[in-house]
C-alpha cells in the first residue's frame, strides 16, 4: 500500500538519489576505523601519496629499496590514508517542532534519516541525537544499520522542554568524537541558541545548522484579538494582531534569521533555513550540497 | 446655530455616563480567542514596543472604539436639536392649494395669475426638507388632488405644472374638504356639530392657498388641525370689463321680434369706455359704444327683427385683464307650444281655463278620458314622452306617465303620496308664493267645500297651507315634477256633479294653470337657449326615444353620451365656453341647443382679496416664505447609523488599520 511520502522517512526513489552522494567535511578528523573515505591523512593503503626521508624508529616496512639502491639514500613511501567519518544528526525534539504539515520534527527526522542513509552508505559511523536527550543511539555504520535508523527516528517524538543549552551540553556529554554535527532546530528557544553554538564550536566539529521553520511561523494567519499560548512553555500573551502587527512581525522574523544567519557565517557554521514543507530530497541534493556538506 | 435640549438634566447626567462605559465595556469585553503557536518568542519581540503605553496604544490603535465613541457623540448631538434659522421652508406636512378659476386666468400677472401661483407653489416645493411631504390640490367649482402626500419634489413639481387655467367659477370648499379631510380623519368639519369628533389621530398640516380669494367666506367651515397660510395672487388694482348676462327674449306683443339684453359690469377703479358687439352666427349685427363708472352695471339692449334662429355672441372688444368674461352667448330658438293632455271625467271649469289666448298660445291641450291612458296605444306613445304635461282631473292612472303631472283631486300611483280623512270645509290660510306655481296667485279668498290632509313624499315643497294642512303639494319623481291638489274642482254628491270649490271662477285659477303650463311645461317667453356656468352640470331631456345623443361642443368636438335609465342626460363636459348643440347620433337632427358663459360676477370681481374668512377665523394674505427652524438632528442621526454600519462591517471583515 503507498504510504504518504510526508510520513515515510525515506523513499526508495530518495534513498535511489542518496546512495551517490557522500558526506563531506571541511575539517580533518581522525577516523576511529579504517573507512572508505579517503583521509587528509598519510596512512596505510594501496593509494600512492608520497615520499619523505627516513628518520629513525620508521617503520622499516615502508621503505622504498628501490630508491635505496638507485640513490644510496632511505625514502619512505607514504600512502593515503582510508577512515570513516563521524556524522551526529542532532534533532531539535521540542514540542515547538510539531507544527507545521508535515511537522518540522517530521522534516527533521527525514532529514536525518537522509542525511544518515548517505552516511551508511559510505561506512561512516552515524550517531542520531535529540535536543530533549531522551534517546541517543550507539553509533550505527554500514547500510546494514539502516533498519535500526529508521527504527530509531520513528521512536522521536516531541518531548518536555529542554533548552538547547541544556540539550547540547548532554550531547556532548554522551558523545566525545569528532565529525559532523547537523543540527536540524527552529532556534525557537527564549533562552537563545548562541551559547549552545558556540558549545558545539569548541568541539572543533564541523557543524551544520538546518534551521526548520513552519510556513506558520513565515506566514502566519492571524488576526484580531488572541491569547497565543507558548506550545512548550505555556506562556500567554495577550495580542491584537491587525496588518501592522503582522508586518511587524515579518520584520522580525527577518532581522530573526538575519541574526541567526550572521553568527554562523562568523563562526565558520554553514546555516541553512529551510521551510517544514520543502520536500526532504530537495533540501538534501540541492540546498546541502550547495553548502558542502554532500557531494 | 442654536440647540435646544430635549432631555431634562438629570438624563443627560445619565448619558454622560454611557463614553466611559464604552471605554470600559470595551476592554472588559474582550474576549480573546486563545491559539498555541509554535513559540511566542518572536510575537513577544515584536509587541515590546506595544506594551510601552499600552493603554494609550490600544485607543490609539484601535478604530472601532473610536467610531463607537463618535457614534454616541453624534447621538447626542442629536438630542441637542441643533438647528438654525430659515425662511423658506415648508412645514412638516403641507397642503398646497391652487385656485385655477376663471379669474385666476386673469392677466394682471405676467403672464397669468396661475403661472405666478404655479412659480411661488414651486419654489415652496424646492424649499422642503427631505422628510418634509406636502399635497397638491387644484381647486375651481371642484377640487383635483393631484399629488398625494409624497416627499418626492419631483412628483410634486410634476403636479404642479401639470394645473391649467380653466374656465370654471371658483368653490374652495370641496378642496378645503379634502384637506381636511386628511387633517382631522373622520370629521366633517361642520362647525357646531357635537358629533364631529376626532376619531383617528389628527396630522396637523400647513395649508397653503394660492388663491385670488375670489370665494365667499365659509362660515360652517371649521379647519381643525389645518394651519391656515394665504398667498395672495394678482395686482391689487387690475382692470376688467365682465358680460355677467345675456339673455334674448320674444316680445310678447310682436313675435317676430327679439330683444336681446346684456349686463355689463366695470370692475375697475376708473371710467370705463367699451364698445360691445352683437354677432349672429359670428355675423357683426349690431354694436354699442357705453362708458360704465367703477364698479357700475350697465345693461346693452340690441333689437331683433324676423330671425327664426341662430348663435348670438356678445364681445367687448377692448382688452382688458380678464378675456375670459368679455364674451357670451346664447341662442335664439324657434317659438314651440308644449303638448298638454287632460285626463278627466268632463269638467268644464277646466276646459274654459285652458282655452284663455294665453293657455292656447303655449299649449296644444288634448282631452282625454281615463280610458285613453290605460290603452294600449298611450302605453306605446308613453315610451316616446309625447306629453309635456299631463293633468289628471279627478282621475288616477295604474302607473305615472313619463311626464310632468298635476293631479287634481287624486291620489298618484307614486310612492308617498296620500290622502288623508276628508273633512269639511277647508279654509286656506297660507300660500308659498316663493314657487314658481303660486306667483301672482291670492288664494285666501278661496272657498273650498271637502278637502283631505294631503301626505306628500320626502323633498316635496308645500305649496298651499289650509287648516286642515298641506292640501297643494310639489315634489320631484326623477326628472319629472308631480303636483297634487287634494281637493277636487267638482264632486259627486248623490249621482250628480256639484261644485266643491269656486276657485275656478277666481282670477287665480287661470293664472295657476298657465304658471303650471310655463313651469311643468319648460316652456317660457325666452327665445334664449340654457345657459350653464363653465364645468356646471345640464340635464339634457332626450325622452326614451332616444338612447344616446351627441353633445358638439364650440371647439367642433363631440361627444357620444348614452342616456341610462332616466329620460334626461347630465352632460358635465362643458369646460368650453360658446354654444353647444345637442344633436342625434343618426340623423344629426339639433335637439336643443345650451350654452356656457362665465356669468359669474364673483369670477369678473378680480380684484385679489387681502384676507379671506374661514369660520369666523381670518387669514390675511402673507408672503409664501415663512420664517422656520431648519434642524440638522436626522442629518445628525443618520450620520451616526452610517458610522455605526461602518464600524460593523469593519468588525465583521478585520479591517484593522
């Protein structure tokens, strides 16, 4: 029986567009495991890099007797090195991210499935994280553990409030290594999302930013006399919405995304905002391969 | 601009009270719909700014509480009546009157009375508020509603222009009826009536008369809830020379001789000097040249000889401000003898008085016995109205004959007649010598032997009075005149004939049976046709010969009329003033000839009138602009019903600023 492609995480047809594409890092990371991503580093495999002078305590291995013979000299050869890469999808699980059609939470959760899916695929290990802290999965490589993903991802729900501080703090608790961070969040936190960021910088990760908002949230339909209530804090406000306040609003939401947008261009932190409503595949291929994160 | 309050203190104390409560009932009511969004950490930075003066930013803001708050002010406004002075305003409802009489065809004013009258009804009209309605109402001898209540000046106006002169003499108490009839339901307007009670709820109204005042004053007329306002119409000092008579008459010693005799009259304020001509069939026969002082009568003579028949017109050939009395007309007609039967056992005291020259002169007499009447043959000619005049002599009839009758000693077979308990002797002691019947006759010596109370039926006039009560009688039967006298001439007294009463060898019975002759028979020395005031109604005798005739009038138009059930015809088309001729539909045979002329001194008296009465109440001419409040509260009012819409509809579509 079709399923609704907003409740599936991932398609065939968009797990068909995935399994070419591979995560990429700006940054240099030590692999845990031999990988199939070619490293930065000189390591051990097939591949040819280079060749430097032998300094005692080399591995005796690794020197070309070849050129020992031709040049009377000690040269070893250096190959490049092959290791996995650590990819952490960190899901904003707020109840602020169920809101939309498809929910945010939704669109992150398919978002993480894509972006995890292209990370099995290539044998990198993947670790899927929420805001909330309430589930955090072990690492998860190869595309064998693509079942144990998508189970995973299915079990998010929108918890009880928790400040992305408090969230990411507990993140990086759990989780030492280093890679890329995807944080698929709305910023909708009072407290404010910079000192979570910078969290995340000092980590020396690659971090991605994919800031989710519900057309709502862009556009909302509101008018008149209203008490809106917070949906994670409870909060009340009393509010006459008229077309000023609605311009008002969009301003602020302008100068809002300007902010968030303009502290992560400082701190080298690709930002992508993307509606709830944009289809998965799309962000992926299109907006995340724009911004380096897939190739 | 001035106010009048129409609350008392402590109201408006109270209303004073409603704007705060609005302020107050405006915040209280709020009743905000409580949505969940996502987070209201953006809509929280996006209102700091409008929780700064917070209260001051929501009446800012906020349109509806202020339209509401201009809404009560207007409506207040309102109450304070704010109005200011004007001068041409008709009254809330108003009832124009406007003569259009003869005299108001007068043109003394540019270019007539009625155009003037017209223009000042209109700039009334133009003058009305919007929720003011008035009435129009043209008035001659009849009045014409011709525009009922309405606040439509543009149907008014219409009206209006609508009115033209007409040729007709002036009664303004059937439109004063009519108006009143509006202004006080249900009442009569008779003044001293204890039943004229009001018995639905009174409109006052302002009633406006246009009007040369040339109407007698009405002392039995009460005008109730009507405000009585006159415009006088015309320049106080016109000048008019009216014809007011024309009549042609044989001279009773040479027949072929006619003398036609005209009055004039000077109705203005100089020595007069005209020239009056005689025209015969639009023929100049004679003219006569007469100076007439003010307001002197003065009659013309002219003298006919050896002419049968034919239209006689009488002109004043000088101009003057009303033409419509300058000219009259009349007819000579052929001399004709009436056709008299007598129905009687045999009496020679009757046939004697019938035979004097004079009798013969006028009348062709048929004596009958009572068997005539009851034959077929008279049934027949009965239809055909053959007799003029019938006299019954101490004989009754099965049924009344299509005629005049004069019953002698008889009961007629008509409903209210009667006779009551013969009694003996009679003495006579009064004579009506008002009637036609009874002129020149001196009854009292007359001695009468048995005699009945006479029972006549209702609208009868008691003609001769003796002890034992009304013993001669008139009374109309449709368009015929009966006359009964209850005691016979002769009576049978033991198988023979005696006299009962010696009348017959008096000088007065000669003469009561030639007034009879002249007055049932329609027959009189005048050798003029009818004359009719313009739009008065004639009754044309057809007998039942005929079923319709044709009526030509001056113009040369005519008009078929049909004659119903009676043997008369009441023509009332008779606007046009000049001879009209009465012909048959088939033959085109002239049955009579009338004519219509303005012989109305009070038409021909334009001299306009500085007030005119109305049940001991006097209303003086006053100019047609009156000094009035022009109030500005319904403006006020509606204002505030517009905003008010506008604020629902604001509310309804979220129409924030």
């Amino acid at each position: 029986m079709p399923q609704d492609q907003s409740s599936v995480l991932l398609s065939p047809e968009v797990m068909a567009r995935l399994e070419r594409l591979e995560l990429v890092t700006r940054k240099v990371f030590r692999g845990r495991m031999k990988g199939e991503r070619r490293s930065h580093r000189k390591g051990e495999s097939v591949e040819f890099a280079d060749y430097r002078s032998y300094v005692p305590g080399d591995d005796l291995r690794f020197i070309d007797w070849n050129l020992y013979a031709r040049l009377d000299r000690l040269y070893l050869k250096l190959f490049q090195e092959e290791e996995d890469l650590h990819l952490y999808c960190l899901i904003d699980a707020s109840p602020s991210m169920s809101f939309g059609n498809p929910t945010k939470l939704q669109c992150a959760k398919q978002l993480a499935a894509a972006l995890g899916f292209v990370g099995l695929c290539r044998s990198d290990r993947v670790v899927l994280d929420t805001l909330g802290g309430l589930k955090s999965s072990s690492p998860l490589r190869g595309r064998a553990h693509l079942w144990r993903m998508l189970e995973l991802l299915d079990q998010i729900e929108p918890n009880d409030t928790c400040s992305m501080l408090d969230g990411v703090k507990r993140f990086s608790l759990r989780n030492s290594g280093k890679g890329i961070i995807v944080l698929i969040t709305d910023l909708m936190d009072k407290s404010g999302y910079e000192t979570a960021l910078r969290m995340l910088i000092g980590r020396q990760m690659d971090l991605f930013v994919v800031h989710l908002l519900s057309p709502e949230e862009i556009d909302p339909q509101l008018l008149g006399d209203l008490r809106l209530i917070d949906s994670e804090d409870r909060d009340e406000t009393e509010i006459t919405i008229n077309r000023a306040v609605l311009k008002k609003y969009r301003n602020t939401l302008d100068q809002f995304v300007s902010q968030a947008k303009q502290f992560c261009a400082r701190r080298s932190i690709t930002y992508l905002l993307t509606p709830s409503d944009r289809a998965v595949d799309v962000i992926v291929t299109q907006y995340l391969r724009e911004r380096g994160l897939v190739q | 601009m001035s106010f009048i309050s129409s609350l008392p203190l402590w109201a408006w104390l109270l209303l004073l009270l409603i704007p705060p409560a609005i302020i107050a009932l405006y915040f209280l009511k709020l009743k905000r719909a409580p949505i969940v969004v996502p987070s209201t950490f953006l809509w929280r930075r996006t209102i700091e700014d409008l929780h700064v003066n917070s209260l001051w930013q929501r009446l800012q803001k906020n349109i509806l509480l202020y339209l509401q708050l201009i809404v009560v002010a207007f409506l207040f406004l309102s109450l304070l009546r704010p109005g200011c002075r004007s001068e041409s305003q008709l009254g809330q409802r108003s009832i124009l009157l406007i003569d259009h009489s003869a005299s108001m065809s007068a043109t003394d004013e540019k270019p007539n009375r009625l155009a003037v009258a017209k223009d000042k009804a209109l700039q009334l009209v133009d003058s009305m508020a919007s929720s003011d309605v008035a009435m129009v109402i043209s008035f001659s001898d009849r009045a014409d509603i011709k525009q009922g209540f309405t606040s439509d000046r543009r149907q008014l106006r219409a009206a209006i222009e609508g009115i033209q002169t007409t040729n007709r003499t002036t009664d303004i108490r059937e439109a004063l009826r009519a108006a009143a009839g509006l202004a006080n339901p249900g009442r009569t307007s008779e003044i001293d009536n204890v039943n004229d009670i009001q018995v639905a709820e009174a409109m006052p109204a302002d009633l406006y008369i246009f009007s040369d005042g040339g109407f007698s004053e009405l002392q039995d007329f009460d005008l109730g809830n009507l405000a009585p306002k006159f415009i006088s119409i015309g320049k106080p000092e016109p000048s008019n020379i009216g014809i007011v008579a024309l009549t042609a008459t044989r001279n009773a010693e040479r027949e072929d001789e006619i003398e036609v005799y005209g009055r004039l009259v000077n109705h203005a304020n100089i020595d007069t000097s005209i020239t009056t001509e005689l025209y015969l069939d639009e023929n100049l026969i004679d003219a006569t040249k007469s100076t007439l002082k003010p307001g002197e009568e003065e009659g013309v003579n002219f003298q006919l000889r050896d002419i049968e028949s034919g239209k006689l017109t009488l002109r004043i050939t000088d101009n003057d401000d009303l033409l419509a009395d300058n000219e009259a007309f009349t007819t000579i007609t052929p001399p004709s003898k009436i056709e008299l039967l007598v129905v009687t056992k045999g009496n020679k005291a009757l046939e004697i008085a019938l035979e004097t020259p004079q009798a013969t002169k006028l009348a062709r007499v048929k004596l009958a016995a009572i068997d005539y009447i009851e034959s077929e043959d008279f049934k027949k000619a009965n239809l055909e109205n053959p007799f003029d005049l019938i006299i019954f002599d101490g004989v009754s009839p099965q049924s009344m004959p299509f005629s005049n009758t004069l019953f002698i000693g008889s009961v007629p077979p008509a409903e209210g007649w009667g006779f009551g308990e013969s009694q003996s002797p009679v003495m006579i002691v009064d004579t009506n010598k008002n009637h036609p019947l009874m002129q020149y006759l001196e009854m009292n010596s007359v001695r009468i032997v048995e005699g009945y109370p006479l029972k006549m039926p209702a609208g009868g006039t008691r003609l001769l009075e003796a002890d034992i009560g009304t013993i001669l009688a008139a009374a109309p039967r449709g368009p015929y005149l009966d006359v009964v006298s209850s005691f016979p001439l002769v009576r049978e007294e033991d198988g023979s004939m005696v006299t009962n009463t010696d009348w017959p060898i008096r000088r007065s019975f000669p003469i009561f049976l030639l007034n009879t002759i002249e007055t049932l028979g329609n027959t009189d020395a005048d050798a003029s046709a009818r004359s009719v005031l313009p739009g008065q109604a004639i009754a044309l005798k057809v007998g039942q010969r005929l079923s319709e005739v044709q009526v030509v009038d001056p113009t040369g138009s005519s008009t078929q009329v049909s004659r119903g059930s009676m043997s008369q015809i009441i023509f009332t088309q008779t606007d046009n003033k000049g001879v009209h001729e009465v012909l048959t539909p088939d033959s085109g045979e002239i049955l009579e000839r009338f004519s219509v002329n303005l012989f109305s001194p009070r038409e021909s008296q334009i001299v306009p009138a500085e007030k005119i009465g109305f049940g001991g109440e006097t209303v003086t001419a006053s100019p047609a602009k009156t000094p009035s409040r022009r109030e500005f509260w319904r403006w006020l009012t509606a204002l505030a019903i517009g905003l008010l819409t506008v604020e629902w509809i604001i509310y309804l579509r979220r129409i924030f600023l």
